[in-house]
C-alpha cells in the first residue's frame, strides 16, 4: 500500500479530555474508572465506569451529550492535523465512523415508556437514536466533508476498522484524505447487557491474571485524520505516525466468545503484516484487545502466540481498557491513537492490574510502570462479538 500517515487525533474518555490530557494521565498510572454518575446502576452487577466527566457546558440529552463529544474529538484532530483551516476541494474528503451502538443511550427511555404505558403509547420518538444517516450528514456538513460518509458496525473492532476503510478508500483514488472516528457512549442498556452476560467484574479488570473475571465500560471517542504522507508534507502538514498496514476477519464462531485458538484473531494479525510488507519480528509492541475476561485473554494471547511464537514473551502488551474501560465500538480508534502516542512518546504505558500473570498463558511481558522504549512499530489490536477482528499496524513517523 502507499504510505498513509495520521496527521492529527483527538481523544476524549473517562481518562481524560483530548489526547494530551490523556496522555499525562495514562502515563502516571491514572485510572479514569469511578462510580456512575449518569444513571442508575447501584442495583446491576458492577457501578462503576469511565465517563467523560472534565468538559463543561455539554448537552444535558444523552444523545446530544455523546454527538457532541464525537464532534470534540473530531474538532481536535483537524485542528492538529491543519486541514481545519486548509481549502480542501469538499468531494475529496470522506468521513468513515465506526461505532458498535452509535450512542444508544435513548434506549433505557423508550424501555421505561413500553414497561410503564404499553407498546401503543410508548414513544418512539425514543429510539431517534438509531437513525443515524442524519447524525453523519450533519457531523460532514460540520466539518465541511463533502464526499463519502460512512458507518462501519462490526462490534468492538468498528473503530479499528474504519481506518481501514478509510485507508481503502483513498488507495481507490476516492477520497484524498479522510476523517475517522470511533465511539460509543456508557449508557444503561449496555452495561445491563454487559451484566447480564457476567462480562462485567465490580471489583475492576484484572488482565491476564488467573483470577480475571472481566472488565468495567466506559465513553470513548476518537478520531484520526488519515492521508498519504506525500500530499501532508508537500502541504507542510506534520505526519505523526504512518499508517503500515490492517488486517481483517471474520471467524463468527459464536455471538459473544472468541475462537478459543484465537483463529479469526491470528489471521487478522498476518494479513496485517502482510499487507505492511513486515515480519512479525518487526513489532515492537502490541496494543493488545484485552477484556480481562477468562476465555477473551486466554483466546487473544493464543492468537499472538501463533504469529509470534516464543518471541511473544519479549514483545511488551499494553492494555488501557483496565485505565479508562472498554468503550466497545470506539476501542478500535481510541486504541490506535494510543499507540500513536506510543509511537511520539517513545515509552510503554503501564497496564493497570495486579502484578501476577496466569501462568496457563505462558510468557508475556505486562509493563506496569512507565517505560521508555525503541518504538518503530506497533500493532493494535480489536476483537469483537461475533468473531470481528481488526489489527492495525502503525509506524513511528
């Protein structure tokens, strides 16, 4: 593939408000995880999570709330990048978001209105949620995007692979440069769901340890402005990491767990590598998926041990999920300006959680402190229901 380089990211999640601020805290070993504030969960397994909780002045309307904070995210990331002040032809610029729920957080409303009055008198008007064309119209008229706009849903790997689509769209020549982003919102439903599935653990994620029982939820948006290299520095534009290559499957072994071999997993990751023209000793780390649940670690883990072999045990995985929760549809794009930021800081984050490592997985290497480090390359890692995987590899500039 040509070289595509990230020329600006925004993040914003219950670690932190734009991505410097994230940064600092990740790096001091800050965990952005607290009791939920925005509805009700005392009587659900766990209550606690990451909400976006340091902007002022955001919508009351759960939905109007999330909307708004994906347009934060995306306003960072062009203003960084440049193109927010730069003429760009409007035809040539796309907009691919990816998203597992695209902010439902009306849902619990209409619920409350069916359970209370009946199907007749509940209002639908609730589920306006859903009815997402308007929303992308609206965020491309935003930002001046006149081209293509597009929704990727393929549970927690939406984030991650609508850079790929992104990526794909200007290797075609229809698009010069694009706008990604990836979101979902904390909200009721969710994190019942999650609940009920016992995905969730009251007392916090514990990754990769014997005793994991699962994970805690949080708000994530994200977005990159994506490009090739060439056409960013001939505009003076800063290229603060490359974008090397993606891969991509879809094992559908069952609705909610992984293949326990982590097939769909391993082939997302070589077809990655193969597509960057890398051998899997190129990685110098791994931004791994990490659930913290038992069959998801132990599924992930044998899918990096089938491409990387013993060498695993010398290839550093950082996890953030147990820093700012697992953001579902937006994991993908938050976790790849994370290793964007690997990549700029030259450091591995820590990975919070107890020091023991479950001795079934084998050798890895969990940093748990702040670590400068030789970073050229970094994969990132997304995994979801369904059996969608996602792994992108990302280059220092």
């Amino acid at each position: 593939m040509s070289a595509l380089g990230l020329t600006g990211a925004g993040l914003f999640s219950g670690i932190g408000a734009g991505r410097s601020q994230s940064w600092e805290a990740l790096a001091e070993g800050g965990c952005g995880l607290s009791e939920i504030a925005s509805f009700e969960a005392g009587e659900y397994v766990a209550s606690r999570g990451g909400e976006v909780s340091t902007v002022d002045g955001l919508p009351q309307d759960r939905r109007d709330r999330a909307h708004a904070l994906l347009e934060l995210a995306c306003a960072e990331a062009l203003a960084e990048s440049g193109l927010e002040r730069a003429p760009v032809p409007p035809r040539r610029a796309a907009l691919v978001l990816g998203s597992s729920l695209a902010a439902q957080a009306s849902a619990p409303k209409f619920w409350k209105s069916y359970l209370e009055a009946g199907p007749q008198a509940a209002s639908l008007d609730d589920l306006r949620c859903y009815d997402v064309e308007p929303r992308i119209s609206r965020l491309a008229a935003r930002f001046g995007i006149g081209g293509e706009s597009l929704l990727v849903s393929n549970a927690c790997a939406a984030g991650a692979s609508a850079l790929a689509v992104a990526a794909d769209l200007i290797a075609l020549g229809r698009a010069d440069w694009a706008l990604v982003a990836g979101y979902d919102a904390l909200d009721l439903h969710t994190h019942a769901g999650f609940g009920a599935i016992r995905a969730l653990d009251p007392a916090g994620p514990r990754p990769f340890a014997s005793d994991r029982a699962g994970m805690l939820l949080g708000d994530g948006f994200a977005a990159m402005v994506l490009e090739p290299v060439e056409r960013a520095e001939a505009a003076g534009r800063k290229v603060r990491a490359r974008l090397l290559g993606y891969g991509e499957s879809a094992d559908a072994h069952h609705l909610t767990q992984p293949h326990p071999d982590g097939l769909g997993a391993a082939l997302a990751m070589r077809r990655a590598l193969a597509k960057a023209g890398l051998e899997p000793a190129a990685v110098d780390a791994i931004h791994v998926h990490c659930t913290a649940t038992p069959t998801n670690d132990a599924a992930e883990v044998a899918a990096m041990r089938a491409v990387f072999g013993e060498r695993l045990g010398q290839v550093p995985l950082c996890a953030s999920k147990p820093a700012l929760g697992h953001t579902l549809g937006g994991a993908g794009a938050v976790e790849a300006v994370i290793s964007l930021m690997l990549l700029e800081h030259q450091a591995l984050l820590p990975t919070l959680g107890p020091e023991m490592t479950d001795p079934g997985l084998g050798a890895i290497e969990v940093p748990r402190s702040l670590t400068p480090a030789a970073l050229g390359v970094v994969m990132s890692n997304s995994f979801g229901f369904g059996g969608c995987n996602t792994s992108l590899i990302l280059g220092a500039a």
